[in-house]
C-alpha cells in the first residue's frame, strides 16, 4: 500500500491553522498549499509573501503535534489571479519549507494544463528552473536525510536546520521575512538560504 496524502491548501492562516486538526488524521502524510503567488498576495515592496510557506508548514506540524510526515506542496504554475513563481522565488520557497521543518516536497503544477498557460520559450525555462531546484535539492539528500542535531542560535527570521553525517554538521537557514538579516557574521538576503559546514 501506498502512503496517503491529503492537501489543505487556498485559505487565510488562521482558518488552516483551525481546520488542520480536523484533517490530520485523513492521510499518512499531511501536506500544505499555501499559493504563495497570488497578485494580491503582497508584501509593501511587492514580493510575494514567501513566509507563507513556513507559516503553513509550522502550522501543519503543529497540527500533527510532529508525529506525522509534513510536505509542503509549493505553487509551480501561474495564469489569472497567479503569477508563474520565478527560478529564485522556487528556491527560496524550498529551502523555506525544509527549513521549516518539512519532511517533503511536492510541486503543483496542474501538469500540461499548467504549462499550456506559458508560451515557448518561457515554458521550457520554467520546467529547467524547477529541474535545477529540484537538482540542488537532491544533491544534499545525504545530509537532509542524516542525524538531526540541534540547530546554532540564529537571528528570529532565519529557519534552520541542522544534520550530522560522518561527523560533519551541515547547517541549512532560510530566511523566512522580505528583509535583509544579518547576524553579525552572515548576511541573509530577502528570502534568501545559506548552507554550512563545521
């Protein structure tokens, strides 16, 4: 058998954060679609409220009170109301939710039908974008998938994790705000992710 997902997604925070409960115990996997690029979905500077995505995958964790897989279903399509997420947003927004705490990734793409919204060349653009997340993603499975230590201190806005293999600890941050933060040592861009190793 296969495990099941169920996906709450397309409602205010505190609507998911009520209803979560009640879905949680529908699937084996508990997973979040925030449609993090809405055009009304905005921050004053006119980025996209990425944040979302950690709002709602804390919200799902909490929800499953961490006994439960959490995967995070993020926005690979656009058309109407939705704008196409660019290369970058696709890589903040998945750094984001594994920074988060989530446990899986999946992408919403409305598969052919998603696609047939963008004209060529754009359409190949958008699906190599996603590969190459998707690839550097995949080039730190051994590490994502290793012993879960705890995590250095960091400033409030910044996500992270960490994970020990072999005696390396390789620490993962995502900065969750629209801001630029610095620690002192490292600077974060707007949702922007930093890796390293001690």
């Amino acid at each position: 058998d296969l495990p099941s997902l169920v996906v709450q997604g397309n409602l205010p925070l505190p609507q998911l954060t009520a209803e979560l409960p009640l879905w949680r115990d529908m699937g084996d996997i508990l997973g979040v679609d925030p449609y993090q690029c809405r055009s009304n979905n905005r921050n004053p500077d006119g980025t996209h409220k990425l944040e979302e995505v950690a709002e709602w995958v804390q919200a799902a964790i909490a929800a499953v009170h961490g006994a439960r897989p959490v995967w995070a279903i993020l926005q690979f399509w656009g058309g109407g109301a939705w704008q196409w997420p660019t290369e970058e947003q696709l890589r903040s927004m998945t750094w984001i939710a594994v920074c988060a705490g989530a446990t899986g990734i999946g992408y919403w793409s409305l598969g052919a039908l998603g696609l047939a919204y963008l004209p060529e060349p754009q359409r190949t653009q958008a699906f190599e974008s996603l590969v190459r997340v998707v690839n550097e993603l995949k080039s730190y499975e051994p590490q994502l998938l290793s012993e879960k230590v705890a995590s250095p201190a960091l400033p409030a806005e910044i996500l992270g994790i960490a994970r020990r293999l072999s005696g390396v600890t390789s620490v993962f941050t995502a900065n969750r705000t629209n801001q630029t933060v610095t620690d002192g040592i490292r600077t974060w861009t707007p949702y922007g992710v930093q890796f390293w190793t001690a």
